[in-house]
C-alpha cells in the first residue's frame, strides 16, 4: 500500500512543472501517512526523470518505457498508467493535471476500481484521513472532499503548488511490463492553432487581459484595430506576459467585426473561460464584468485601464484602476520598456 506519484516524462525526458508541482504535494502526504512513497513514470525513456527526482525520497521508482509511451494517447497512457497503480499497490495517486493524464485518469480508476478527482488544489492528510480541496461553481466556492474508496487518483491542478526541487541523484528504476492492446491511433504529426504567434504563457508572471473596446470607436471616431494589434502584441513581446481576452472580444472574430487576428477562444477569460493563475493581471479595454472578473479569482494582484471611471474594475474588483486611454498607456509603457533596454 503505497502513495504513487504518477508521472509522464517529456519529449526530452524530463519532468515538466505541473509533475514536479505534483510531486511536491505527493512527499508531504506520504510523510503524513505514513506510507511509502513510490513513483511511476512513463515515457520513451525514463532514466533523466527518475534521476531528476532521485532524492525525493521514494522507496521504489517504476517505469514503462518504450517508443509507444512518446506520445499521449488514450490507449497506451491508460494501460500505463494501470499497470503502474498496480505495481505500486497504490492507495493514494498523485498525478499532475496535465492534458495528457486529464484524458486518461477517470477511465484508469474505473479499471481499477477506484475514484479520481480532478482540478484538486490541495491535499492534506489528518489522523491518516486525506482530504483534497476543489472549487466548484466557476471558482466561486471552494470544497473539501475525502473518500473512502481506494485507489483514490487525485489530479492537482497546475499552479497551485510550488514545484518540487532536490538534487539529481541517479537510482534504480524497476521496468514495469504492459499489456497493449492493439493500437488503432497513431500520431502522425502535432498541428498548433493558426493564431501564428503564441500568447498564452501559464508560466508568465503577467497576464494581460484585452476587452473589446481595443475594437470599438476610440474618442475621434475611429477604430484603430491595426494600432491595437502593434500596441498589445508589442508589450507581450516585451514582456512576455501571457495574453488574455474578454468573452465579447474573442466572439467578434465570429461576427465579421473588426477583430485581432491573434485572438482566439482559447485565450477567454471567465466564467465560461479560463482561472488562470498568474500572479498579476493588467486588464485593458476591458469592461470588468462579474462573468469575466469570476476568471480573475487566483489573480493576486489586480489593475485595470478603462476610459470610464464607474466601469467593474471600480466596483472593487481591480486593486487599482488607472482612468485612461489604453492606447496612450500602453504606447508609454512600451517606450519605457524599450528604455530600460
Ligand atoms: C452566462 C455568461 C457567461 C459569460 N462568460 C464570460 C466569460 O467567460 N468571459 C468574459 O469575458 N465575459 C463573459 N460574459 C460576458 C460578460 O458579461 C461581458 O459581456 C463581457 O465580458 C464584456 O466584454 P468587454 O469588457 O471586453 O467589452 P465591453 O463591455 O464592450 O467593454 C469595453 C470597455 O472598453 C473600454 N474602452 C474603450 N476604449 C478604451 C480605451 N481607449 N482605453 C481604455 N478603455 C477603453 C470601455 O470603457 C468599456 O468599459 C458572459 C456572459 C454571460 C451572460
């Protein structure tokens, strides 16, 4: 009975973040426990990870390794991830909420019998009792849930722990064997959205929100689309922040409006967008409404650039609202950035 750190390597065999933010939720409980810690990787090899995480005090390290285990696909990640529960005669599994184990875990605790929980923020272990904690209703009410069952697989959500560190230290890992079925899916190539220049950055300490009023009639009764476009991709260039957009800007493409190519809904904000969890957000344009604001809520430190003073932002949803043109803000901004160079 154990607590398994569940792992996928990367393309260069490494562990990403997200699986060294879940290892670091994964020592802790196993301490409080009691029970031995055990990590199972996957991967076309897994030797760089296991040696990456070497001295997190694991007493066993399991691996299923080989050319099927590259790419994320349904049938081998679950069968891994399977076979390594199984191997590590696992209570407790801790995996990253990544996309990859996102598309397998629930069918892996069905194989197994188990539960899985999804999106969980923190785990916590009293008297030999886990609890995990979750928010509900679009970020607006956080809950605590504990289980009977076991296997309980429990995904932590990126961003919500600070990632494991440790010296590398090179160990033993134990091949696990698996049982493929025959496989139907194979990865042919990896084709990116068209948006032509990434922006959303879950790493970047910023996250700059664009409304739409970066499209709208600006105060000489024009629209200056092309000048958003050179002012907003410039101060991420600069920057490196991760872009941001309200609902109404990111629907306009949809609309045959005036719109910003690189805008898409991937990069919506809210309700029924994304929580990102960067540590400061800058919304610009942007009116600061309750179904685009309810995306800010793991956002630390608030500002905003609206034209109008009684906008959401001034109902105590940003920590500060700058009354101005965000054109003139951000062509400022960009000069001093440029400055400091
Ligand atoms: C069920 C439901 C779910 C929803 N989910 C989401 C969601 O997930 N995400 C989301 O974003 N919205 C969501 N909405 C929509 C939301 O209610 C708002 O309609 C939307 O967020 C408004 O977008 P906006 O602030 O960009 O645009 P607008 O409301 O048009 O605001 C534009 C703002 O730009 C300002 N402005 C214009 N020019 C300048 C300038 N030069 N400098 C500075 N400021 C300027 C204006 O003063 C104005 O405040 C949802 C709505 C519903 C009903």
């Amino acid at each position: 009975m154990s607590v398994l750190f569940l792992a996928h390597a990367e393309p260069d065999g490494s562990l990403a973040k997200p699986a060294l933010e879940a290892l670091a939720a994964a020592v802790p409980l196993a301490g409080s426990l009691g029970a031995p810690l055990v990590a199972g990787l996957v991967g076309a090899t897994v030797n760089a990870a296991a040696t990456e995480i070497g001295s997190c005090g694991a007493s066993r390290v399991l691996g299923v390794s080989g050319a099927e285990f590259v790419e994320s696909r349904y049938a081998t990640d679950a069968a891994a991830a399977e076979a390594l529960c199984r191997a590590a005669d696992a209570q407790i599994v801790i995996a990253a909420g990544t996309a990859r184990w996102m598309r397998v875990l629930a069918g892996v605790a069905q194989r197994l019998g188990g539960r899985v929980d999804t999106h969980v923020t923190r785990v916590a272990a009293r008297d030999g009792a886990v609890s995990i904690a979750r928010w509900y209703y679009r970020q607006r009410i956080e809950g605590t849930v504990s289980r009977a069952e076991r296997p309980w697989i429990i995904a932590v959500e990126p961003g919500t722990e600070e990632p494991w560190t440790g010296k590398a230290t090179s160990v033993a890992v134990e091949p696990v064997a698996v049982g493929l079925p025959p496989l139907r899916t194979r990865v042919k190539a990896v084709r990116q959205p068209a948006s032509g220049e990434q922006t959303i950055r879950p790493d970047a300490e910023l996250l700059l929100v664009a409304g739409a009023g970066w499209t709208k009639k600006q105060p000489d009764g024009q629209i200056h689309v092309k000048e958003a476009e050179g002012l907003i991709l410039g101060f991420l260039r600069a920057t490196r922040a991760s872009l941001g957009g309200s609902k109404s800007l990111v629907d306009l493409s949809g609309e045959g409006q005036a719109v910003l190519p690189f805008m898409t809904h991937l990069n919506q904000i809210g309700q029924t967008g994304a929580s990102p969890r960067h540590r400061k957000g800058l919304a610009t344009c942007c009116h600061g409404e309750e179904p685009h604001v309810v995306g800010w809520r793991f956002i630390t430190e608030r500002r905003a650039v609206n034209l109008n003073p009684n906008c959401g932002w001034a109902q105590g949803k940003a920590d500060v609202l700058y009354v101005a043109d965000a054109f003139q803000v951000l062509a400022k901004v960009k000069e001093l950035l440029d400055a400091g160079r």
